[in-house]
C-alpha cells in the first residue's frame, strides 16, 4: 500500500526502514495538481530505481508573484488517486512550517548566467526558491535518481547546478515533455484555462514548430519576429518571451554565437494566456 508521510520526521523513519531493505530510491518532486507528464516521470523512476518517492509541495519561496501562488492549482486528494493507481510506493507532503521552520535562513545559490537569462530574469529569485527546496529534499530524502520534466528546461540545467555547487550526489534525470494531442506541453497550470483560452493555447507549439523547422538563420529571425507578432495579435495573450538560445550556456542566438556552436539550440516559450503564464521548449533544426 502507498506510504503517505506529512512530516520530516515521518519520512525519515520511513527512509531508514527502506535503506536497512537496501533500497535504491528515486525521487520525483512535484507541486501537485498532477497530470500524465508527472506520471510519466513516476513511472520512469520505477524503472531506474527500487522505491519511488513523489513530493507534493507548493513552495512559496519560488514564487516571485504572491497572487500566482494564490492561485496556483491545488488538488491533494485527486493527487493521491492518481498515484495510488501508479508505480509510486510514497507520497510525501509535508507543511510550509516542516520545510522551512521559523529559523530556517534561505542560502544564497551562485547560478551563474541562469539567473541572468529567459525564467531567471523574467522570475527574479524563482531559481533561488527552487534550489532551495530541492537543497532541502535532497538532504532528506537522498535518493540515487531525481527526475525532472524537460519542459521545464532551464530548472534542470539549475538542478544540476545546484548538485554540483553543494555536490550532492545524485544523478538528474531528464525526461521528455509530455504533449496533449494538439501540442500543448501539459502542465499544472493549463487547468486553470478556460476553453476558449485551452484552444487557443495550442497556436504556442504550432508557432514554435514553425520556428524550429528554419532552414538559416534570416528565415529563423523572420519566422520568429512573425510568430511573436501573431501570438501576441491573439486575444488575451502576451509574450513575454519567445526565444532561441543555447541548449547548454542559454546565451541568446547571435549569428557569431551560431557559427561557433551550431548544434544545441532551443527556442524558449513563456506566454500569458489570460492571465496565466505557460512556458514551453523544443529544439531547432538550425543548421542541420
Ligand atoms: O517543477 C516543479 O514543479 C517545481 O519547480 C519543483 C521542482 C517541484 C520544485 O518546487
């Protein structure tokens, strides 16, 4: 039967029971209101690890706008079906006060260019607060694998930073984005649009695909201003960034840039869709 431990001390216990066992773990953090991409990592852990553990925690110290975390989804119990029904063995979900108690003192995370570019200048502080909770997890939890969604592209670049910087020794695994039928990269938020703004959310990928699919660098700088334009002509939407930059350093693209380096580059999506920020990534073909 799933395990279900609320609290720091629960999940120890837990944990030290399993490690007598000689259990390798792994580890899928989460903010809840699960969809088939987290299951997807679930179940990709099961296959590379002994014991799955998936977290659910919204973790305020990420959020850099207070209404988006007012308003982010939350779903606990419709959580836990869905992974009763998995290959996870347990849910941990613990309180803002566990994670973080009232002497807890955030550190300070040298992340380099990634606080400079596309989510790290849009969300100041965003990568901070997300390094500091996996710091935590880490710790607690230890487990051999953690695995993360790559449409969150640029987190994992952070997270593997982060084990580097505090070297903890974990392998990161990413796995690919998980797309509904018309291309819309599944995510927490894409539950909080409407219909009308749900259809309409599809045009993200169809642009993106027609950026990445450029043959030079002239069409792709064309495409994307064209693209840029139409999604933002879209009623309720805005971009706040449509970019390509490098798949590693995530310098932005630059004709000097692309000739040093002309494989790894992606083109990076965060668009407001009514109110709501999706964010979204593919590779480009660019010059191959
Ligand atoms: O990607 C997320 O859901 C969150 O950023 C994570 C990794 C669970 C940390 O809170």
């Amino acid at each position: 039967m799933i395990q279900i431990l609320i609290n720091r001390k629960d999940l120890a216990n837990h944990l030290f029971q399993l490690r007598a066992n000689g259990l390798s773990l792994g580890f899928v953090p989460t903010m809840g209101a699960l969809h088939d991409g987290h299951l997807s990592l679930v179940q990709k852990a099961r296959e590379n690890t002994d014991h799955v553990v998936v977290s659910i925690f919204v973790n305020p110290n990420q959020f850099n706008n207070s209404k988006d975390l007012e308003l982010y989804p939350r779903d606990v119990y419709g959580d836990i079906e869905k992974l009763e029904t998995t290959a996870c063995h347990s849910i941990y979900i613990p309180t803002v006060e566990d994670v973080y108690p009232s002497n807890y003192q955030q550190p300070y995370y040298n992340l380099g260019e990634l606080e400079n570019t596309l989510e790290g200048s849009s969300r100041p502080g965003h990568f901070q607060g997300v390094a500091a909770v996996l710091e935590r997890f880490f710790m607690d939890i230890a487990p051999e694998k953690a695995f993360f969604g790559e449409k969150d592209f640029q987190q994992v670049a952070v997270v593997r930073k982060l084990v580097e910087l505090k070297q903890i020794p974990i392998e990161i695994v990413a796995c690919a984005t998980l797309r509904e039928k018309d291309g819309l990269a599944m995510s927490s938020r894409n539950r909080r649009l409407n219909p009308e703004l749900r259809a309409k959310a599809a045009q993200i990928f169809m642009e993106m695909q027609k950026i990445s699919k450029a043959k030079t660098l002239e069409d792709l700088i064309r495409i994307q201003d064209e693209s840029m334009a139409y999604l933002n002509s879209i009623d309720g939407f805005s971009v706040e960034y449509l970019e390509v930059a490098n798949a590693n350093s995530f310098e932005p693209l630059s004709k000097q840039s692309l000739l040093s380096s002309p494989s790894d580059w992606r083109i990076f999506a965060a668009i407001n869709v009514g109110g709501i920020r999706l964010i979204d990534n593919c590779p480009i073909e660019l010059g191959g």
